[in-house]
C-alpha cells in the first residue's frame, strides 16, 4: 500500500492533470454529469450512507464536503493508527485519488470490496489499469473540464518566461527601477512552438499560440488531421524547429524523460522549454544542468519530477518561471471536477451508465 503509507505518513501534493485525447467540450461533460446526478441523491441518498469511499489525500474541500454529504468518507490522514486501513478494508467500496495519490496494485489488492476508482484528475498514471481491468473495477476521470485551464497557463507560462514578467516585477517591488531599467525580455508573438502531445490540451495550446501568431508544429503517437500543424515522427527534429517546446502529453513508460539531454539540446540555448504535463517527462538533473551551463535559453515549469520538492539550483535563476502544479486550479474548473466525481460515483452505485468512464 505504497500511497496509502504516503497519504498517511504525509499527505499528497494538490491535484492537477493532463492529457491527450481528443473529445467533445467540457460543457457538454458538465451538463450530462448534472442532468445524471439529478434525483439519484434523493432517490438513493439513504443507501448510499453505507458506502465506504477511500479519499487518498487531501484535494478539495469541496469536493470532500460533497463525499461527506453522501457517503461514509474514510480520510487517512485524519487518523494517527497504523490500524486504520486494515480496520475498514472491507467497507471500502471506492476510491477517489488524484494526479498525486491513485490506486496501485498493492492498494487495489488489500480492498476486496472496491468498485470503482475516480480521479479527481485527467491523468491516469498513478492508477494501475491493467490490475482495475482484471478485478472488473470501474474507473473514471474527469477530461476536458481542465484543458481551458491547463492550456491558459502554458501560454502564461511562454509569456512570463520570454517576458521575465516574474523577474520585473521584483525589480519593481525591491525598489530597483529608480536605478535603471529592467533587462530586456524577448517577445512572444511570432515565435516558432513545437508541443509535444497534440491532443486535448495540446490542441487548445497551439489554437492560443496561433492567436500571437505563431507557426505551430508537433509531435505525437500518430499525425493528427491538422494540415496547418507541421507533424514531426521525431521529437529531436521537432526540438530543432522550435523556439519554444511546449510539453502537454499523458505520461506513459514510452513518455517518461521524453526530454532528455539531446532534446534539450537540439532546443539549444536560445531556446525556451515549458512543462505543463507531468514532471517525470523531463530528465530533471538534464534540464538543471542545461540551464546552468546556458545550453537552454529558459524554462517554465508547472510540474517536477519529484513534487513537491524543486532543484534548489533553480530558484535563483532569472530565466526560470516556477509554479506549483497548479495549471488546472482554478475556483470554477475545481468545483466542475469534483461535481464530476460525484456524479460518476452516484451514477455507478444507482446502476447508472458512467458520465466519464475510462473502464
């Protein structure tokens, strides 16, 4: 129960997720999802009052005041016994994780009463399909009500990278300005972006970078029916034809350290790397080491390899925006993923069709 031990011992970093698939709006999602959970809590409230539902680590209040309302949520960090899990294994008939705490084998095989796994995330990562599909557990996400999100701070990342917004505005604040001007940044508009992962979010980027008029070009698993969008089988040849590389695939094992020293060098030291995915597709010590040596122009970054720890090296670097993995925390798109997970759990225990169903 390698997670749950985590989620114990010290809980999980904030939810976000990414991902690569193409399907229709978020609204529409929403909608159903509101149309489904109508008259299930009324109908079926009582009922589902005994339903054991493992939340793996703390993510949104909301969310977990929703779970409360209907279930009987078993929070694992609210308890200091070492006994907790194994006192209520066979009450635990779902489990909701996120982008930082799912459900892995081990978890899956101490619960044999478990169901259906929601993520309150997009990614499907730390959650062990292959053993869900054995054992016929449901699982779900919550894709697209995200990609707006994910995909505004990529381009708030470019610009705040080339722009060194984050820099200015410390100049501003320290008092510098009276002293001269602030450094020159470099411009956004017109730049060459490469994103690797054109799929949900991928498309919404590079539908907002041709708004500053930028040429787009990708890579990805196959050719996407985009004849404006130049495809690239190569990640290095795509690294070499772009300015700025923009990261927006679903991690797999083919996709981890997909940015490994030759990308990040064919991307070369005028060029500018921004990782909204996941951390583990960057070779993280790779990329520190480019940035020290100047052979990457800049980096700005949503997601780490090891979250929540950052390469210390990284924080007194100018050219370097850091964020938390916050690309889908936004109040609105937070409160639409957890109505998301509700409705896909009421649905499953009224013997409803899933609104999002991965299996």
């Amino acid at each position: 129960m390698t997670e749950m031990n985590a989620a114990l011992t010290a809980g999980c970093a904030l939810p976000d997720t990414r991902s690569c698939e193409t399907t229709p709006c978020p609204f529409i999602y929403h909608q159903a999802m509101k149309q489904a959970s109508k008259g299930l809590v009324s109908q079926s409230s009582l009922k589902m009052e005994g339903i054991g539902v493992l939340m793996m680590c703390p993510m949104s209040s909301y969310l977990e005041q929703q779970l409360q309302n209907r279930f009987k949520l078993l929070r694992p960090w609210d308890s200091s016994s070492s006994e907790f899990l194994r006192l209520n294994l066979h009450s635990v008939r779902a489990v909701v994780g996120n982008a930082a705490c799912g459900a892995d084998s081990e978890l899956i095989d101490s619960l044999p009463s478990l169901e259906i796994v929601a993520s309150y995330s997009v990614g499907l990562d730390k959650i062990d399909l292959g053993k869900c599909e054995e054992r016929g557990i449901r699982v779900t996400n919550t894709p697209d009500v995200l990609t707006d999100d994910v995909a505004d701070v990529a381009i708030g990342l470019a610009l705040a990278t080339l722009r060194k917004i984050c820099g200015c505005d410390r100049f501003v604040r320290s008092g510098l300005w009276r002293d001269g001007d602030f450094q020159l940044g470099s411009k956004f508009s017109g730049k060459s972006v490469g994103i690797v992962g054109l799929g949900r979010i991928g498309t919404a980027i590079a539908l907002r970078a041709e708004a500053f008029g930028c040429s787009i070009s990708y890579h990805s698993r196959s050719q996407k029916p985009y004849p404006c969008y130049k495809f690239y089988p190569n990640i290095i040849d795509l690294a070499l034809n772009s300015q700025i590389l923009i990261v927006a695939c679903s991690l797999t094992k083919e996709t981890r350290h997909i940015i490994n020293r030759e990308v990040i060098n064919a991307l070369g030291p005028k060029g500018v790397l921004i990782n909204i995915g996941r951390g583990p597709h960057v070779d993280e010590p790779e990329l520190v080491s480019a940035l020290l040596e100047g052979r990457l122009g800049g980096a700005g970054l949503d997601v780490f390899e090891n979250e929540p720890e950052v390469p210390e090296e990284l924080f007194g670097l100018e050219n370097v925006v850091l964020l938390s993995h916050v690309g889908s925390d936004s109040v609105e798109t937070c409160m639409t993923m957890a109505d998301l997970v509700i409705g896909n759990l009421e649905a499953h225990f009224c013997k409803k069709p899933l609104l999002t169903p991965v299996i």
